[in-house]
C-alpha cells in the first residue's frame, strides 16, 4: 500500500504539474494576446497621427491664395493655375495675378468644378459649405 500511495502521489503531482504547465501556456497565450492588441493599438494611434498631419497638410495646400482661407468656389487662373475663391476678385483682377505679381498676366478664370467635387467628397469647404 505504501508503494500505490507513493504511486498515487507521484500520479497527482504528475497530474498536478501538467495542469501547471497548461495554465502557463495559457497565460503564456494570454499575454501574447495583450501584446499583440497592444501592438495593433499602437499602430492605429500612429496611423491615425499620420492621418492628421497629412489632413493639414492636405487643408493648407486647399487654401485661397488671396484670403488665405479654405476655398469657396475654386476659380483657377490662366495660364498659371493659381487658384482663388470666386469672391476673391482681387486674386486675379485687371489682368493680373496676385501671386505672381506684376508680371502674372491672366489670360482667363474658370471655376475649378473638379476641387469643387474633391471638396464635397471630403467634407471640408468648396461648394458644398458655401451654399
């Protein structure tokens, strides 16, 4: 009896240890889990971070070259493509350009219907906010 007791103990503590080594494994899953999760967080913090900058990148490059504010209205300059609202007149009145200056001559002014649709498709100025 004393040898199936020492048997029986040796059996439990096998037993014992290999439920151990289970649970282990599973925190050991746990814990790759969370630094997995952590991982993916990170990167939508930094692709969300990218995103922003290039969205003020993108909203300066957007901007009326006489006002300085969002274009309204986009009217583009010929032949040098500046681009100013509509109601920025002065931007391209008497024949000139006012950012190339005096040397800008402008040929002629057409609404810039394409920044209009790229406007309403991103939800920010042109038409769709000046209506």
């Amino acid at each position: 009896m004393i040898n199936r007791n020492k048997t029986s103990l040796k059996n439990y503590s096998l037993q014992d240890l290999k439920g151990q080594l289970k649970e282990s494994g599973r925190e050991g899953e746990s814990l790759e889990r969370q630094r997995l999760q952590l991982q993916i967080d990170r990167d939508k913090i930094m692709f969300l971070q990218n995103l922003q900058e290039h969205n003020v990148k993108i909203i300066k490059n957007f901007k009326c070259q006489y006002c300085d504010q969002l274009l309204k209205k986009p009217a583009t300059v010929i032949p040098c493509g500046h681009t100013y609202c509509v109601s920025c007149k002065d931007g391209y009145r008497r024949n000139k350009c006012h950012r190339c200056g005096p040397t800008g001559t402008v040929q002629a002014v057409y609404r810039n219907e394409l920044l209009d649709e790229f406007f309403k498709v991103l939800d920010f100025g042109g038409e769709s906010k000046a209506n």
